[in-house]
C-alpha cells in the first residue's frame, strides 16, 4: 500500500500515513497532540479540515455528507493522496446541535 504525507498547519508537524491505516493511529504512535475521544466517528473531536488532498472515511457517521468533502475525522479517515490538515476545526453543522458529542467548540484544539 502507498504511503502519503499527513502536513498539519499551524504546527509544522508531518507524519507518513499508509492508505490502510487512520490518521489518528498514525499520530499516536508518532506522538503527535491529536484530541479524539469516541474513535468510532460520532463525537467530532478528532475533526480536521483538509485544506489539501482527499481522504476515505465511509464509516466517519457524524459528518454529513457535504461534511465528508471538507472535513476528516482523523478517527476514521485514511490518506487517499498526501494531505494537509487542520486540527482542531469542526464543521458547521456543530454549532447547530446536529451531532452528539463534546466536540462542539472550536476554540481549544490540540495546537493551543
């Protein structure tokens, strides 16, 4: 399986992903401050923004589907090519009580 480069900005901080494995399995092996809670794709917790690049994430339920084009729950998503995320920004759907979970400010994130 290829493998792709996982960028996050505002932190500089790279990993090497497999398309076989999570983002977020590939942060806490590396270490990377990664905020997830449910690791089953509901809560959003572990949401990024993909400013570049495409990920698979069909089990990734707490997204809608526009959601799923511009948002990765790192939980669930694999690398389809290399990324560029942003941690800590949640989709908007959030701030309109649509999921269940703690995740709905995006003011902390792992980068505070």
């Amino acid at each position: 399986m290829t493998d792709y480069t996982v960028e996050f900005v505002r932190t500089g901080e790279e990993i090497t992903v497999s398309g076989t494995e999570t983002v977020l399995s590939r942060c806490i092996e590396e270490g990377i401050a990664q905020e997830f809670s449910c690791r089953v794709g509901m809560c959003l917790a572990c949401s990024a923004a993909v400013v570049e690049g495409e990920v698979t994430q069909p089990a990734a339920r707490g997204l809608t589907d526009e959601e799923a084009e511009n948002y990765a729950l790192t939980c669930m998503a694999r690398p389809r090519s290399d990324l560029v995320l942003d941690r800590g920004k949640y989709p908007p759907s959030i701030g309109k009580g649509a999921h269940v979970g703690d995740a709905g400010d995006d003011t902390a994130s792992a980068d505070d």
